[in-house]
C-alpha cells in the first residue's frame, strides 16, 4: 500500500496522471453474531499503545490457493496454510504484523497483556524454552500463561494448527523501543519484530484487521463472531511539522515554486494547516513514522520531484578547513599499504568477545543486551581476535599468514569513589605464522618457517617509515601472552610490544604452530609524530663512505642496542649505521659469561671525502667510550 500510495503521487505530479487510488474495500466487513466474545485487559499501555481484535468462528485451515502461495514465496516467504499466509500476506501489503491464536486454547476466553515475572519459562512455536525478562511485554490468557511475545514470536501451546476452528485475531501497535529490546535480548529476529523496530502505524490496524478477516472469510470460511475490541486510550496525533521555502532551496540548491510543492504534499496526503509566505506547516500522517522534521518533509517532497531533476552545477564551491599537521588517516592508510606492499593481508576482527578470553573477568566492558549468547563483553585487546583469524585460516587449510589489523581496545576502571571510566583506544596489531617462504627448489624441504626476526624487521621498517626511534629497548622475559620478545618504548611509554606467544596460548585456541605477534599503541605513535619536527629532505651525498669493522668481546647480558645507542652518541654527524653481522658465543675459547659480536660502522661525511687520520680518530674515540661503558675488549 506504501508503494502504491508513492507511485500514485509520482504520477500526479510527473504524468499529468488524471486516474485515482484505489485501495481494498472493507465496506463488507460485519459481525454475523456474538458466539465467541473474547475480553481483553491491556495493563501496560506504553509497552502496548493499541490493541485490536476480533473472533472468527468456523474456519477450515487448508493450504492456500496458489494466488496467495505464489504471491508470499516471490517475496521470499515459505507459505504454511490459509491462516498464517494472510497474516503474513497482510504484513507484507499494510506494514502491518497480525497474530492469529486458537480461541479454544485461550483460558477463560481472556487475554491479558502485560510482563510476567523474571525467568518466567515460554516456549515458542520452534519448540524453544527461553527464560523471560521482567521487561518482555507477553500476550497471556487468563492464567497469565504466556502465549505470545507482543510483536515478535508466538508460542507452542497458543498457535494455529490444522484442528484449529475457532481463531482470534489481533493486530496491535507496540512501542518500537521495547520490541528492539525483547527481539535482541533473546535472539528473536521475525519479519514482525523489525517492522515493529522501526516503527508501524497504530491508527491502521482496524484496517489491516477488517482486511485480514474477510480474507479468511474467503479463504477459509467461518463468521466473525464477535464485535471489534479496540483498546486505544491515547490515540496518535499527526505531527505538525513547519517547513520554510528558504530552507528547501538551500538543500536542494534549486528553487521549486510554492504551488508545486503544495501539489506534492497534497498527493502525499500531508495536510497544510497553516501557511505564511516563507513557509508551510504540514500534519504528517502517521504512516510515515521517520517524517518528523523539517528535513524528513523536505526529503519526501524531493523523492516524489525526482533527483533527477535537480541540476548538477557547472562549478564547485569549498571552504579552507583547517586540519592538524599530522593527519591521523592518511598516516592509518599509508601504513596499511606499507604492511601489504611487505605481504600482509589486513584483517578485521569483532570488538565483542567470547569472556571465557578473560578468566580474570578484570575491567572488562559487559554488552547490556547481546544476540549471541557467546559473544557479551567488548574485547580487552585485539590479540584474540587475531588468534580467531589464524585458526579459522588453519582450519581452511591457509597456515602461513602475515596478517594487521588497526582496531580498538575497551576497559572499565574504577576510581577510589566506585566511578566507572571506560576508556578506548586504538591499536595495531601484525601477526605471522607459518612459513615465510613455501616449499620450493630453492628453499629447504617444508619451506621456510616465520622467525621472531621476521618480525622485528617488519617493525623496524615500519617505525623507520614513521621516522620514529625507540629511546628504550626492553627484553620481555615474563608476560602474560609472550614466551619471550621486545618492548619499544619512546620517554618511557610503551610504544610496541611484540615477541613469540606462548605455547600454552596457541594450544588452548587450538593452534598448532608459532606464532608471532606484535601489538602497536596507535594513539601513543600518533601523538609521538605530532610532537616530532618535520621531516626535513637530505641530498646524498656526492663523498663516499667507509666502512670499518669491530670484533667485541662483551659480557653476554650486553645487547647490542647498547652497542648502537653508544656509538651514535658518539659519533655524531659521521656516522651511517650500525649492524652486527656476526655472533660467537663459544665460552670454552673466549671464557664464561663471554660473547663476542662483529660490528661494522658506516662512516661518510656529507661535505667532503673523509681522511684516514679523521676515519682513525673517530674509531678510537668509539673504542675508547665501548671499553669504558661496556668493558668491551677489542679482538
């Protein structure tokens, strides 16, 4: 009917259309006699706004004729028999649920609407039992046995069946928020619930329920046996909403005269009331639930005018807008295409959660109302989504994975007074597993396997990309998740964590190889690079470079980010980089608790070519300040 009442106004105003709508009569509509009187109390009338019903004896529940049956599967509804097809035949033509209940089942010929206590037991037509919510609005009988979830799931005991002969009939107006509530709380997504959700029209259902009864009478014979129960004790008002001929050009960017406009609110069966020069003030029927506004009317009023007339400018207007130096975005995206130009594949996880990833249940952010049983807290972090990605990739037979996810973490903290503050941040996460070169002639027979190394260099290159450089470097040797790993950390805040999980992580996820993961805090690199200075270009130079090379020996807890931190505060403008190319570590020729590293020093002056007595000094002055911080020994 909506669809018809728009194209009937699109051909008023487009087509010089000359006909009118006609919609179904229900002029034939009576009660034949008062056999079967059903009373109705409805007790909570915010929940329940109207309610209406009628009873119909005699009926024959048959399968419907093909019409009707062809008709509900092209709009993809699998049809049941001539009862349950009008019903949803009428939802589907009015926007308007209907409920057809046995009236034999109905205790005391009473129905009641109202909540029932908490965990009050129904078992729906699908045969399911759900504990209720003290909030769900039920259809009861005179028992206050549930027989029906107003707007959403009927249940077992109530419902029509092929004995069914008597039947009563109900086609009612719930409030949409309550509907959203109950249908979620329990997983209860029917073709009634979302329409409800999104809002129905309370002054049709006499319509859709006169419509539905003589369907029946038709199809499935029997008399109505009872006069029409209408219990609506605050009936809806149309909203008057003022709409300004001003406003209307500015968002459309063409002016359409008043005369037009009133033409398209009158084929739209929107009322003017009152009117002054500049504007209208329209009654909005109530069959337009998200027509509330000014802009909601100017939008109708374009749809039946067609965008397709509204011209599209030969010029562009804009505004400067300001945006900060370091724009979060771009900085998002470029990395994304950094990490996949180095083989990765960007993932998306859920930011709701499986508890059971939480034994400690600490700071966890509970869902009031989730549709999955499993799924009811916001996730703490972003590393067990990545181990649901690379089991359900190893379950697909897909094991060697580089995989990054940008995405955020929640918690909830309590401060000294009990406040809650819930907290969310943003983070990026790059896990591999598996093999980083398959098998091949060139590789090793089951290919190459990922190393923590691997990731390290991604990370390196990354921070690199960012020109940003961790002022702290710790060993992770006890961590909730890692065996072991790294934290890089800029003025003591964390800035990446990463490292091997641990194997009694990846088994308890089922997981049967390494995996390696690295966790970025985004926020915290972001407000590090809008603190930095600009990135400033630096010509290569023409004057060539020299390399020398050191053989250490060093204690062996001495890293050799001591090594590289030292000589570049040392030799500071000459130096390149720094690199350690080879490791021995064999106590019995060098002593206990000894290690030795080769080191190799990049030296290059960008002005002129260096000379031997300047490469000389500036390698004893190193050697001195490694043997006098290090008790390095030169080899």
């Amino acid at each position: 009917m909506g669809v018809a009442k728009d194209i009937y106004a699109a051909l008023l105003i487009n087509y010089n259309y000359s006909g009118v709508l006609v919609l179904p009569s229900v002029d034939a509509f009576k009660p034949q006699n008062q056999h079967l009187p059903i009373q109705v109390t409805v007790e909570d009338t915010d929940r329940c706004t109207r309610y209406s019903g009628i009873s119909i004896q005699g009926i024959k529940v048959a399968p419907s004729p093909q019409w009707l049956q062809d008709k509900l599967t092209a709009v993809g509804e699998r049809p049941i028999n001539n009862i349950v097809d009008i019903t949803n035949f009428i939802l589907k033509d009015l926007g308007q649920p209907l409920h057809a209940f046995d009236a034999d089942k109905i205790a005391n010929k009473h129905v009641v609407v109202a909540t029932l206590p908490q965990d009050t037991p129904f078992v729906t037509l699908e045969d399911k039992e759900i504990k209720l919510n003290a909030e769900d609005l039920m259809i009861c009988d005179h028992n206050r046995t549930p027989m029906c979830m107003g707007g959403i799931f009927g249940g077992l005991d109530s419902g029509v069946t092929d004995a069914t002969v008597n039947i009563f009939l109900e086609a009612a107006h719930f409030d949409m928020r309550a509907i959203r509530r109950s249908s979620q709380r329990h997983g209860l997504k029917t073709n009634a619930a979302k329409l409800f959700e999104r809002g129905s029209d309370p002054n049709n259902t006499l319509y859709a329920l006169k419509r539905a009864a003589l369907l029946i009478q038709e199809l499935a014979g029997g008399t109505i046996a009872s006069e029409v129960i209408d219990i609506y004790p605050k009936p809806k008002e149309k909203p008057q909403v003022v709409v300004t001929f001003s406003h209307l050009k500015r968002l459309l960017g063409v002016e359409l005269a008043p005369s037009l406009v009133k033409q398209i609110l009158a084929a739209l069966e929107m009322d003017i009331i009152a009117q002054t020069p500049d504007s209208l003030t329209v009654e909005v029927p109530t069959n337009k639930v998200d027509v509330l506004r000014e802009v909601d009317v100017i939008e109708e009023i374009v749809r039946i005018y067609g965008l397709n007339k509204i011209p599209i400018p030969n010029e562009m207007s804009s505004v400067v807008v300001y945006s900060e130096r370091v724009d979060a975005e771009k900085i998002q995206d470029a990395v994304g295409n950094f990490l996949a130009a180095n083989g990765c594949n960007e993932m998306m996880g859920l930011s709701i959660q499986n508890p059971k990833h939480y034994p400690d249940n600490a700071n966890l952010v509970h869902l009031l109302s989730s549709i999955n049983a499993d799924l009811t807290v916001m996730r703490k972090n972003l590393l067990f989504t990545s181990l649901e990605a690379v089991l359900h990739n190893q379950n697909h037979r897909n094991s060697d994975l580089r995989l990054f996810e940008f995405g955020k973490s929640y918690r909830v903290d309590a401060n000294e007074t009990g406040e809650q503050t819930y907290t969310e941040k943003t983070h990026l996460t790059i896990t591999l597993t598996g093999n980083k070169l398959t098998e091949s002639w060139r590789t090793s027979k089951g290919g190459v396997k990922h190393h923590f190394f691997d990731l390290k260099e991604l990370v390196d290159l990354l921070l690199a990309k960012l020109n940003l450089r961790p002022t702290a470097i710790e060993y992770i040797q006890q961590h909730e998740h890692l065996s072991y790993g790294l934290l890089y950390k800029n003025k003591k805040k964390a800035l990446v964590t990463m490292g091997i999980l641990k194997k009694s992580l990846t088994k308890a996820n089922d997981i049967k190889q390494d995996v390696f993961y690295a966790e970025f805090d985004w926020d915290a690199i972001i407000e590090q690079l809008r603190k930095q200075a600009d990135v400033r270009y630096t010509e290569i130079s023409k004057y060539p470079a020299v390399r020398r090379d050191l053989a250490l020996l060093l204690d062996k807890n001495v890293t050799f980010g001591q090594i590289s931190d030292i000589a570049l505060k040392t030799v500071k403008g000459l130096l390149q980089s720094v690199n350690l190319f080879d490791i021995f570590a064999d106590e019995s020729k060098i002593g206990e608790g000894k290690k030795s590293y080769a080191v190799s020093f990049v030296l290059q002056d960008t002005q002129k070519t260096l000379t031997n007595h300047e490469i000389e000094q500036t390698m004893q002055k190193l050697q001195q300040q490694l043997e006098k911080e290090l008790n390095a020994v030169i080899r």
